[in-house]
C-alpha cells in the first residue's frame, strides 16, 4: 500500500481547552511472558496469542479522553495503519501483530473514543491534577533496600508565618541573618515571649506558637563587616518591623501525607523545611540546599588555587511513610583560603614574586578574583574584609592617588608606609581594587588574604574535576556509613529549633520493600551462534552473536590529525576495525575509498572539504557513506569543529577515534565502535525479544511512537550563551529501537521546549506548521508506514518546581502538532518526567550478601522502589537499571505526570527497565531510560554547532531546526538559530 504523506496544513487547528482530568488507571493483566526461564521463551512467542487483542468496541465500553474519534474517511491525511507482520531479522514469525487502528466509532486500544470537542488541554495549572498513582507494581523478586530518608514525626504546634521587613533593604541573606540573629539575642526573653524563631533570610519569620503581638517594630545596630577602606568600622542601624501574616494547616499536611489530599501543603512543608535548616546555617556554610564546612572532612586540593569542602544535603519530602528528612553526602570546589600573592602563583603555576606580570596573566588574575571577599592582614588583629572589584592595570610603584581634598598626590607604597608602617615588598604586581568602582581603593596583594568558606562557581577544568570527583566517589557502604554518621552529629533530639518546634528525626535509615525486575531477552541476528541473550546484572558481550540488522559500508575515508599517527599504524588499525564491523554483522568494505589523507588540526575545514571532494570524484559522484577520523587525546576544539562541519555542511556520519586507542587497539573498544558505526548507518544492534514477538503491552497493540526530550543549559559563567533543546523520537515499531533526533537553541536558561510546535506566516503558502513533534510524527509515518496510536514522552532534565509549568506547555505543544496533521488526530499521551540530579541514594539491605548486590557492592540493576519513599498519592517510581561501575549508583526517578495510555505500575516500569537494555552505544544496561539519554547526547552534540558569536550573543527564530540560511538571522527570541542538520544525517541516531 503507498504511504501518503503528511501535508503542510495552511490551514489553523483549534485545539479546544477544556477540563481534562486524570482518572485512577484501571489495573491490566500483564501478559505472561518466559522472562523468568532458562531458556528464550520460543514456544510462547510461536503459540500464544498475541496479548491485548481488541475485541469490537461496544455501547458499554469507557470514553477515553483525549483523542478525537470520528469516520474514516478517503480524504484523510493519515490513512488507517494496516497490519504488517513482525520480522525476527528479516524472517517473519508465524505471529502476526493484532494491530488496531482507529475503527468507525474512533476507539483504540481499549475501546474508548471522545468526539471531537471534548479533546484540549486545561489553561491553568488550577484546573490540572498530575495522573494518581494506579496501584503498585508486582512483578519482581521482592527484596528489601535502604533509603537515606529518616522518618520526621509531625508537630503537633501550630506553626505560625511573619511578615519581616528590614529598612534599608539588604540584598544579602547572611547580613540578614546577623540582623535577626541579633533581634532574638536582645529581645526573645521579652518581646519575642520566649519564642526561638527559624527564619528563611529573607521576608518570612515562623514561630510554634504566637508571638505576643501581630505587629511590631525593632531597632537594630550592626556593625558593618564590608565597610570601606578608611575609617573606624561604621554602625549601622535597621529598622526591623514584625507582622502577622498566616497559620500553616497542619491538618491539610497530615491528610496529604495519609493520601486523603492531592494537593501539597507547600507553607507549611517549607517552614519544617526551614526549621530544621537553622541550626544547620548557623554552624556550616549554606549553598542552596547543601551545608559545607572544612570540619566535616580535610579539604582536598584540587588544584590552582581550588579546593574541595565535603558536606551534606539536607530536605523535607513528603512520602507514604509521612515526612521525611533525605540526607546525602555532598562535595564542592571551594577557593582556598590562602595569601592572595600564593592563590596567584597557583592559579598562574608560576613564581610571580620575581617576574611582572603579562597582559595575560592579569586578565585570568582579574578573572578569578572579581567578585571574591579577601582580608587585610596588615593592621595586625584588624582583620576588615573586602569585596575585590578589579585588578589595577598598573604596577603598585607606580600607583598614586589623591589625599588633603585632591590637593595632593601620595603614592600607595607611601600610603601604607606611613599609616600602618607597612613596607610593600613586591611593588611590581598590581593592586587589589576594592569595594567602589567610582572610588577607587587599593589594597597590596601581600596584604590580603582569601576569606574562607567561599564557593567557587565557575567552570571547572578537566584536572579540577577528575579531582573532585575523586572525592566524591564513595562505595556504597562508606556513603551509607557517612549519611548516618551526618545525622548524629547534627544531632536532631538536641536541636533547639527542632525542640522548639516539636519535630523528632529518626536516626535510621528508611527499609523499604523493593523489587528486582527480570531482565528482558535480546534478540540478535539468525545467522549468529547465539540467536538471543538473556543479560546477566546488567550486562552481556557481542561474542557469538550478529547485530539483528547489520548495515553496509562501502565507501569510507580516514583522516588522521594525530601527529604521532604513522599511516601504517592507522592503516592496520582501520584494517582491525574493518574486521570487527564485519565479524559483527556489518558488511564493511576493507578499503577506503581514498589513501588515508593526513591533516592539521588548525585545518580542519580545509582537510575535511578535501576528503569529501576526493572521494566524491573517485566514487563518480556518490557521497562518502562513513568518515573515520583519528584525534590527538587532547584536542581543543577538533572534535567539536568536525562534527559541526560533518552533519551541518557536508552530510558526512563520522567517528571518531582517539590516539591512545589507535595504538592500543582493544577488542572491546572495536567492538563498542561498531556498534556505534553500525547504528549512525541506520541499522539496529538489537532488539527487545517481546517487541518483535509483540509482547510489550501499550506498545506492541498498536503504533506507539516513544519520545525522548531534554534541554542542556550553559554551564555557570556563560551569561548569555543560547540553551539547546533536543527532541528524539522512535523511528520504528514494533521494534521501538531507531531514534531520530532533531535540536534547535533557545533563550538561555528557558527550560520550555521553544520548538516542539509552531506556526509562522509563509507568503506563498500563508500559515504554516512546523516544530520538531510535527517533524518527528511525519519521519515516522514515512519510516513505518504508520500513523502513531499513542505517544510515550520522557521528559528529562525537569525539577519538581517546574513540572506543572512544562506539562502544561509541552502536552498543549504536542496536542497542537498532532491537530495540525489531521483533524481530530488525538492519539493518548503519557508524559513521564525523568530525574537523575536527585538525592535519594538505595543501599542493600546487607551489604555482605554478595547475591544482594553487584560486584561494585550497590543494589542489582532492575530495582524498583514504589513505595515509602514515593509520593503520598502521585504515581512515580525509582529505578535502578543500571550495574554500579564505581561509587554509589543513583537511581533514577520516573515520574508520570500525565497519562493517557492508563499503564498500570508494571505496565511502565517493565517498559521503562526493558528499554534500558536497548541503548546502542554498549552491551549493558544504562542508567536512563535510552530516548531521554539520546535526547542528551543530541542537545550535547548541538552545543558544537554554534558559531564562535554565538557564544556571546546567546541563538532560534521561528524556524529553529529548520533553517537553511548559511548566515542566520536572530529571531523574535534574540536567538540565532543552530546550522541545520544535512537530511542523511537526521534520519539517523548521528549523536551516538
């Protein structure tokens, strides 16, 4: 049958917004499938039927939300899916997939259908409630893990909230702090009546119990710690006035955590939150959720002038056991306290007592000390500190600066000379200026010294982060041992705040039930020794065994920009790759197209534009199928230049490979980069068993397409540099394996995906519908001949805080994008949000059980906690797919905000593990769910392809991925949009 393609619809969809409320999933029976036996369940996938099958839809059947259902009829754009068989690598099974499309009355799946006006999306967050949990998983080998949450008893005070206004204004918490600390000091035996109050530094005061007024005014003095450069320390006097603003309900916490109520009492958790942070922020140093301090563990050198600090993370989460306290070891760079002259010879690696300084070195000087808090140490147990603002471009001899009025000159050597007896040594550095930029005030940087405990938030280097990470990395035991002895020392049952505020914290480590999901069985090629593989903890090996769809490479090409690279050496290793391409499954040609071709790195257009002309005029014409490209180990900006050039200018896949590799050449290396190689050709290294056999439920019935979405953000410091989305979708099914990816930049920070629908005003054409949802919909309807019955999305890289905003978004964008392809084409939607930057850690329940854990001493991949530590009544899940290699595993957290599909907790944790064993890049399971862990590759990739300019303008316009214009445009959004992918080069997984 032809497949029709999808039209540009010129004309506009309205999506009509109406209530769409989740309701409680109805539980499903699982299909029985032979995970748990010996052998691959061949019996079952020839003689069984295929599970879901859809009976006629009847008067009695539920209405599902969601999806317009009405006639097929001849004129529409997606035609109705017809049934193909499942293939085993190229054989087809006896099975046939019971596929069901949208039938007269427009019901799927599970027979519920919705007339066209009762599809939309809620306006507001008001009218939106995330989907409720459906019930709890129960598949698995039931075991028992450890969290590091401690159970919080609730209070039974009522909490009360104060307004708190400070005049003059104070933009720094810690100035903030020492105002109210010094308020409680004076007055809480008398006005305060007793009452030891937690406050949050800025606005807002809680007490249990209240105060004996409702509105009150304070009289403050300080002394200022940041005072300038001349003078006796000033005194500075707030106004500080107290006022009664609200009680907490502690009643609407107790029911939210019994489950009785969906909606969080957010008040109230955040002033428990606060309370038990006090303390805390009066011993360490806060930053963000984390407390630091040297006393905690030596601190670490990491290297000019840098050090790490260890500490630990610290929140309130409600849970099904009640509140909770997640505790967590945390680590961070910390500039060393050190002289200023001795952090400038580190940062510099240079003796800079002897030598002046070049232009250079002034810059990075300046660079790293802007904005850093330093203390004089001339004026003996006078220790005034200081904000450092710049660094003078002249020498200290030759500094002066006016005194008397500015009647006269004096130099800074005589200055301090003369007022504190200080004789300046090395007056051929510069100056320190400090505090106002209009005033200037210089301070010697042999008489200052780095002030403790600040935080250095810039990028690290790759030596510093080794370093860190170094520290970071803890086995399993040893984190469980120091998150335990955390909470001793802070000492909850003597904490006066927490006393004050009837709050009591358990000292033990939450059990919690678990479940260790079987592993699914990969399938691999008929002609290989072994046909499928069952993985074991996590990991298998391509012995034996043939990818299930290996691709053809005829012509290639190397190029070597590695100096110490003799062409016989990256002939042989060419030669050993070509070998294992092939042994894989791959039919790889053993020469290249052209000699390999040596090049500059610093010529890496020149050489690249080389090859592709060469080889096009050797082959007549036929573009280059692959470019191998050997790399120096430490190669700037190289690899990220090729790839731009590769898959925005010529359309060439690449790999690349690093010296050290070339000269080492390992069995497992070749064999990861042909399985790299073989899917950036467009081919499948594996597949799931259960999908070919249409075994998976909610996604073997019908045409699923499965989503994967993330947004990379500059790193710290980069201000204005764009932030890079990246969408990948399925590109094939049942098989779901193939993902296509498409990325467009956007305003920087902007966690919204900008791009996944839009519209925009074509002359000829009129109005016109593009983004990348749209994009990815029609490549797979071009790809399977299908129109997607259902979309599953993951969503990664989303914080608690913004889930509300980016459902609302990001399911309106997708619902716009379908209805922009057909009428009424509604297909039900299952969001998932995906979370790794978490703190909850799952230890064995005994870590000398060897059958417990994996070799690394963390819990086995395929556990899945959904219960305890989960929320009180939404539906979301940890899960460790992952074999530990080092340190500590992180689980990841899956929660469903949105859901459609009514998945049942087996239903989408049994998908969410399977599909982590189908991550091409290697042979063992992967932390991440693959589409959202493609998704970030692709959004990494995209950073590459900005322009040097870009990197200060910040880049899309409305055409985002789609542009074509060598010299772009800054769009409405002040964003330059990325180089366009080559079209050879979005149809397949190039970020791998």
């Amino acid at each position: 049958m032809p497949i029709r393609q999808m039209k540009d619809s010129s004309e506009q969809h309205l999506v009509i917004k109406t209530h769409l409320q989740n309701t409680m999933n109805q539980s499903q029976k699982q299909p029985k499938t032979a995970q748990n036996g010996k052998g691959p369940p061949h019996q079952e996938l020839q003689n069984s039927k295929p599970h879901n099958q859809t009976s006629p839809p009847t008067k009695n059947r539920g209405r599902r939300r969601g999806r317009g259902g009405r006639k097929s009829d001849q004129n529409d754009v997606f035609m109705r899916p017809s049934s193909r068989p499942c293939t085993v690598a190229h054989k087809p099974v006896n099975q046939v997939c019971d596929l069901v499309g949208s039938n007269a009355n427009g019901a799927v799946g599970n027979g519920r259908s919705l007339c066209a006006t009762e599809m939309g999306f809620p306006t507001s967050s008001k009218s939106l409630s995330f989907a409720p949990r459906p019930g709890y998983g129960q598949v698995g080998t039931k075991c028992i893990v450890k969290a590091n949450h401690f159970f919080a008893e609730l209070p039974d005070k009522d909490l009360n909230q104060y307004d708190v206004t400070i005049t003059p204004e104070v933009a720094s918490r810690t100035v903030n702090r020492a105002i109210m600390a010094e308020l409680v000091r004076l007055y809480k035996e008398s006005d305060l009546g007793m009452r030891l109050p937690a406050y949050d530094g800025r606005k807002s005061l809680y007490t249990a119990g209240e105060l004996p007024f409702v509105w009150k005014e304070f009289k403050i003095k300080l002394v200022d710690e940041l005072d300038g450069i001349n003078g006796p320390k000033r005194v500075r006097e707030y106004k500080v006035v107290i006022k009664f603003a609200a009680r907490a309900n502690m009643h609407h916490l107790g029911q939210f955590l019994a489950g009785k109520r969906a909606d969080a009492p957010q008040e109230a958790l955040q002033i428990l939150d606060i309370v038990l942070r006090e303390l805390s922020t009066k011993r360490y140093c806060p930053i963000g959720r984390s407390f630091f301090s040297p006393s905690i563990r030596t601190p670490q050198r990491l290297g000019d002038g840098l050090e790490s600090w260890c500490g630990f993370y610290q929140s309130i989460r409600p849970t099904q056991m009640g509140l909770s306290l997640n505790i967590d070891m945390a680590s961070a760079a910390f500039i060393e306290p050190l002289p200023v002259i001795e952090f400038v010879a580190q940062l510099l690696g240079k003796d800079v007592l002897s030598r002046t300084l070049s232009d250079s070195d002034r810059v990075k000087i300046k660079k790293a000390l802007r904005g850093v808090k330093v203390e004089v140490t001339h004026r003996g147990t006078v220790r005034r500190k200081y904000r450092v603002s710049g660094l003078t471009s002249q020498p200290t001899r030759e500094l002066v600066f006016p005194v008397d009025d500015n009647s006269t000159m004096k130099s800074v050597v005589e200055y301090f000379q003369e007022m504190y007896g200080f004789t300046i040594q090395h007056t051929h550095l510069p100056c320190l200026q400090v505090g106002n930029q209009k005033k200037a005030n210089y301070l010697p940087m042999e008489a200052c010294k780095i002030v403790e405990g600040q935080r250095y938030t810039k990028r690290l280097n790759e030596r510093q982060i080794t370093a860190l990470l170094k520290v970071t990395c803890q086995r399993p035991r040893d984190r469980e041992n120091d998150i335990l002895q955390t909470v001793q020392q802070n000492a909850y049952d003597q904490d006066l705040y927490a006393k004050e505020f009837g709050i009591k914290i358990s000292e033990k480590l939450a059990s919690v039930e678990a479940r260790i999901l079987p592993a699914p069985w990969l399938k691999y090629h008929e002609n290989g020794k072994e046909k499928d593989c069952l993985p074991q903890v996590g990991q298998w090996n391509m012995m034996n065994k043939k990818m299930i769809n290996g691709m053809t490479v005829s012509r290639w090409a190397c190029i070597n920009f590695s100096r110490s690279v003799q062409e016989s050496v990256a002939r042989g290793f060419c030669n050993e790759l070509a070998q294992m391409c092939q042994v894989s499954g791959m039919e790889f040609n053993p020469e290249p197209v052209i000699p390999i071709h040596n090049a500059r790195p610093d010529q890496v257009e020149k050489a690249l534009k080389h090859v592709y002309h060469s080889s096009m005029s050797k082959t007549k014409g036929k573009e280059l199928e692959l470019l191998l490209a050997i790399l120096p180990d430490n190669n700037g900006s190289l690899y990220g230049d090729l790839k731009r050039i590769c898959e925005t200018d010529l359309g060439i896949i690449s790999q690349c490979c690093l010296t050290k590799h070339v000269f080492k050449i390992s069995k497992q290396y070749l064999a990861n980069v042909s399985l790299k190689i073989n899917v950036k050709m467009g081919g499948r290294n594996t597949v799931l068993l259960d999908a070919i056999s249409c075994r998976i439920p909610l996604v073997s019935d019908i045409p699923t397409i499965i989503f994967g979405a993330d947004v990379t953000h500059p790193e710290n410091g980069e201000d204005s540099s764009p932030s890079i989305a990246a969408v990948v979708a399925s590109q094939d099914w049942p098989e779901v394996t193939k993902y296509a990816g498409l990325v467009c930049a956007q305003a920087h920070r902007q966690e919204l995906i900008q791009d996944l629908y839009k519209t925009w005003h074509d002359p000829v054409r009129g109005t016109v519908s593009g983004g990348m949802i749209r994009d990815l919909l029609i490549s797979f309807r071009k790809a399977t001949g299908q129109k997607p019955l259902r979309i599953i999305f993951y969503r990664d890289g989303v914080s608690e805080g913004q889930f509300y905003q980016v459902l609302l978004y990001e399911l309106d964008a997708i619902r716009k994008a379908c209805a922009s392809l057909e009428p009424n084409y509604q297909p039900p939607v299952t969001f998932i949000i995906v979370q790794k930057r978490h703190h909850t850690r799952l230890f064995a329940n005994n870590h000398r059980d060897r059958s417990s854990t994996d070799r690394s001493g963390n819990i086995l991949p395929g556990t899945v906690v959904d219960s305890k530590i989960c929320h009180p009544t939404e539906f979301d899940f940890y899960l460790c797919s992952h074999a530990g290699i080092q340190g500590t595993s992180r689980p990841a957290h899956y929660h469903v905000l949105w859901d459609e599909n009514n998945f049942t907790a087996d239903g989408i944790q049994s998908l969410t593990n399977n599909l982590c064993y189908t991550y091409a890049r290697c042979t063992r399971s992967v932390s991440v769910v693959p589409p959202a862990y493609y998704a970030h590759l692709a959004a990494f990739r995209a950073r590459f392809y900005m322009e040097p300019d870009m990197q200060e303008n910040g880049s899309t316009d409305g055409s985002g991925h789609t542009s074509t214009k060598s010299t772009r445009a800054v769009g409405e959004s002040g964003v330059r949009p990325l180089p366009a992918l080559k079209e050879n080069v979005k149809r397949v997984m190039f970020y791998c």
